[in-house]
C-alpha cells in the first residue's frame, strides 16, 4: 500500500512536522530619564538635518530600527514636522524648515497644550 492509499491517521503514516514557535514579542524600550541614555533615533538636529536633505532631494529615508520607509508627518497649525516609521511607528523630533534651515521644536506643541 502506498502513503497516498493509506487512510488519514493511520499509525505508519509519518507524523506533520511541528508547526515553528511565534516570534517573541520584543517589549519596547523603556523611555531614559532627562539626560540619561543616547536621544532617540532621529532625536538630534544633525540627523533631522540629513534625513530632510534626503527626502526633498526625493529619496526614501530608510527608519534607523528596520529599515522601512519613513513617511513625514505635518501638524500643519503648528507649521512643524516629523519623520514616522511606516511599520515600526519610531518618529523623529518635531522639527520646522525655514529660509535659516532646520530647527528641532522637540515634542509636539499641541501635545503641550500651547
């Protein structure tokens, strides 16, 4: 009799291979305390600076974590920006760009209530 004529379950049948473990989930960071602990990715003016050259100069920023696409996010009341990781959700700092460059404005200001 051939594997294919045997009836399912049949004890000579070789057993499914075990289906692999889930992935454990990585728990986030823990934020550092003010002044403890290296800034965030894209948490300084310098790569703020670079990551902007990049994108209106029409290239992808690739996220510093994975790799993936960032997409800018606008608050436009506020006239500032920031770079958000397509799938991972890491942001940069919100920053403005003027005539004089980049400036870092740090969290958002509606998030501070101004």
């Amino acid at each position: 009799m051939t594997d294919a004529e045997k009836p399912p379950g049949d004890a000579s049948s070789p057993a499914p291979a075990p289906s692999p473990a889930p992935a454990a989930a990585t728990p986030p960071a823990e934020a550092p305390a003010d002044g403890e602990g290296p800034p965030p990715p894209l948490g300084t003016a310098e790569e703020v600076r670079e990551a902007w050259s990049h994108f209106r100069g029409g290239q992808t920023v690739a996220c510093p974590r994975d790799g993936k696409p960032l997409a800018l996010a606008v608050d436009a009341s506020a006239g500032v920006y920031r770079f958000v990781c397509t799938q991972c959700g890491v942001a940069s700092v919100w920053f403005e760009s003027g005539v004089d460059g980049i400036r870092v404005r740090g969290a958002s200001p509606a998030s501070r209530g101004e």
